[in-house]
C-alpha cells in the first residue's frame, strides 16, 4: 500500500512537472509582435530570422528573441556641446536629431550602439561645420548648418540602416560678455533705426507742411489775380458805359466846366493839394458859363489859376441849365458793343491827348502855394521874370 501509494505521488509530480514544461514551450514557441516593431530570432545563437508584427512560432529553447527594435521615427535631444568658430568663439548648441531604424538586422549587428554613435558623429561633424564660421554667421545659418549635418549624418548612418530625417539645433549660445556686446549693438541699431524714423517723419511732416503752404499761397494768388481782373474788367465796362453814354450825350464845355467845378472842392481838400493848374480853354468855358446865367466874366481872360487858400465857395446857378436835354438824351443811350466802345474810346483818347498836349504847351499858370506874401504891384514883374497871376474876379 505504501509503495503503491508512492508510485502515485511520483506519477502525479512527473506529470505536473511535463504540464508545466509543455506550458512554458508553448510560451517560448508563441511570440506576438506588436504593429511598428520588429524582432530578431537567433537560434543556437546565430540570425535566424527577422519577424515583423504579428504572431509568430519559435523553436522552443533553440530559438530566442535576441532584440526587438523599434521603426517608428525617434526623436532624441542631445546636451549642449561646446564648439569654436572660425573667430575663436567658444559657442554652446543644443541639437535635436529626428531618425527612423530601417533596418533591424543591421541596425543590431552592423553598430553596438547606434544612438551613441549618432550623439559623437553629431559632434563631430557640428564642429567641422561650425568650425568654418564665425559667430554672425553661425547665427544666421541655421538652415545651412542644418543641411550639412544632415548630408553628413544621413550618409554615415545610411550603412548601419538607419535613416536621418532631420538635424535641428535648438539654441546657439555665446559667451556672457559677447552676448552682452550683441545687445548693446542691438539697441544701438534700434536707436539708429527709431532717429532715422523720426527724423523721416519730420521730414514728411515738414514737406506736406510746404506744400500746404505752397497751395495755399498758389490759390490765395489766383483768388487775388482773378478778383483784380474782374475788379478791372468791371472798371472797364463802366468806364466804357460812361464813356458811351457822355459820348452819346454830345456833352458841350459847359457841362464838362460843370463837372470840373464838382472836383475842385476834393482836390482841395487832399492834405498834399497845393497848387493845381487850369487850362486857358477851362477859363474862357466858365466865362461862357457865367455869360449863360447872366454872370460877369473873367476880369482876366487867359488866367487860369486860381488859390486854394481862398475861403469864399464857388457856387454856380444851376438853373439856366434847365433847358438841356442831356438827361432825356442819357436816358435813351444804347450801349454798343465792348469792343467797339473800346476802339473808339482809344481814337477819342488819342486825339485829346494830342489836343491837351498842344493846349499845354501854349501856356498855362500856375496857382501860388499856401502861405505866399502879398503879390507885387500890378504890372511888376515877378522874381521869374514873369507877369504877374492875377486871379479872375468872383474866384
């Protein structure tokens, strides 16, 4: 009873221990690969195959999983690395490295470490490059550093089968003293820039000021020009409607002595009137005047001076002028045309002007100044050597 009781418990250890050799063969023979990965089987130690993602069935204690690599594309950050420029700048940069595993069977057996020789070939080929520049353009050549690394970098992993996308770097560092001579130069630059702005915008400002101004004064001139040559026109025009309808009137030298006699008193009022001088032909009008209203006439004929200091006023009768019909005649003037008017208004002035110049020169007389002594005795001569001005009676 106790043998076959032990033969029992035998049976049952060896078939427990043959359950769990067949469960832990089923588990080594059974490997399931994730999606993106890849495995490489060696059996007795030596490559056996390279399984990708799915189940797959080993060889249980002759085959083993050696490595299980991963394809998907990484991303490793590496420490600042100390690198001198062509200008001997000890500069600090940080470098990013983005690169995929192509091939697992000789990313395991071509390379021991493949990403610590990515990190020194980095390095190395950041110094060379950096090497050939000085710091402005180690600042400024990003994208170039960035391609030759990845030219370098690509090619060099390309035979242990792994593929370099990108090399980014990710700060540049200068020294202390160097970065604070940049930020000085910086605000100097912005300073420049900011006077050289201000100094175009009070040149603008002051440009559309000027040609403000310039307009402004352009436009006043022409108001000016234009308001001038409107006043002369409507000068001319009335000058020319007076002309026309006095010419129309058939004004006689009564009528013009008349008018003559309303300007005196202005002329004798201006401050600077002194003297002023009446033609002989004026003289013997008024005596034709002062004959028509039953007057006496000139003492004097032939003088024509007469003194402003005198205080009895000149006042003629306009009564016996009631008989002329000028005011019927004006009244019935028709205006011809401007041009017309004009040419002969230039013939008429023409002709008095050469009638006035001949009346001039045959004699005039002159009206003493204010303030003259007693005038010599008849018929004495004058200090000039010239008769005396006798004024005409009523003057």
């Amino acid at each position: 009873m106790d043998t076959a009781t032990g033969l029992g418990m035998a049976t049952l250890i060896v078939l427990i221990l043959i359950a769990l050799f067949v469960i832990v063969a089923i588990f080594k023979a059974v490997r399931i690969v994730p999606q993106s990965y890849a495995i490489i089987v060696e059996r007795l130690g030596k490559f056996q195959a390279e399984y990708g993602a799915g189940m797959h069935f080993l060889v249980p204690f002759i085959d083993r999983v050696r490595t299980m690599v991963d394809l998907r594309e990484q991303v490793v950050s590496f420490p600042p690395q100390p690198v001198i420029t062509s200008d001997n700048l000890v500069v600090s940069i940080d470098s990013v490295i983005y690169y995929q595993v192509t091939d697992p069977k000789r990313a395991t057996y071509e390379i021991a470490n493949y990403l610590q020789a990515i990190e020194q070939l980095t390095v190395t080929t950041l110094r060379n490059v950096i090497g050939a520049m000085d710091l402005e353009q180690t600042l400024t050549s990003r994208d170039q550093i960035n391609g030759q690394l990845r030219g370098v970098l690509d090619q060099a992993t390309g035979r242990w089968g792994i593929r370099v996308s990108n090399v980014e770097l990710k700060s540049i560092d200068p020294p202390a003293s160097i970065q604070g001579a940049m930020e000085q130069q910086m605000r100097a630059e912005r300073d420049r820039r900011a006077a050289i702005l201000t100094a175009e915008g009070v040149k603008q400002s002051q440009i559309l000021t000027a040609e403000g101004d310039k307009q402004s004064a352009i436009l006043r001139a022409e108001g000016q020009a234009q308001s001038a040559i409107l006043k002369a026109q409507g000068e001319s025009r009335a000058i020319l409607q007076v002309f026309d309808a006095i010419h129309r009137g058939n004004a006689d030298p009564k009528l013009l002595a008349y008018q003559y006699l309303q300007t005196l008193p202005k002329i004798a009022n201006g401050t600077s009137s002194k003297m002023w001088i009446v033609p002989t032909e004026f003289t013997a009008a008024l005596d034709g005047i002062a004959g028509a209203l039953g007057g006496k006439g000139s003492t004097a004929p032939g003088s024509g001076a007469f003194s402003a200091d005198s205080d009895e006023p000149v006042s003629v009768d306009m009564s016996g002028l009631g008989d002329l019909s000028l005011t019927s005649e004006l009244a019935s003037t028709n205006l011809a045309a401007p041009e017309e008017a004009l040419a002969e208004a230039k013939g008429e002035a023409e002709t008095a002007s050469s009638v006035a110049e001949q009346n001039t020169s045959e004699a005039t007389t002159t009206l003493p100044a204010r303030g003259v002594h007693a005038a010599p005795a008849q018929g004495a001569p004058t200090a000039d050597g010239l008769p005396p001005v006798v004024p005409p009676a009523g003057a």
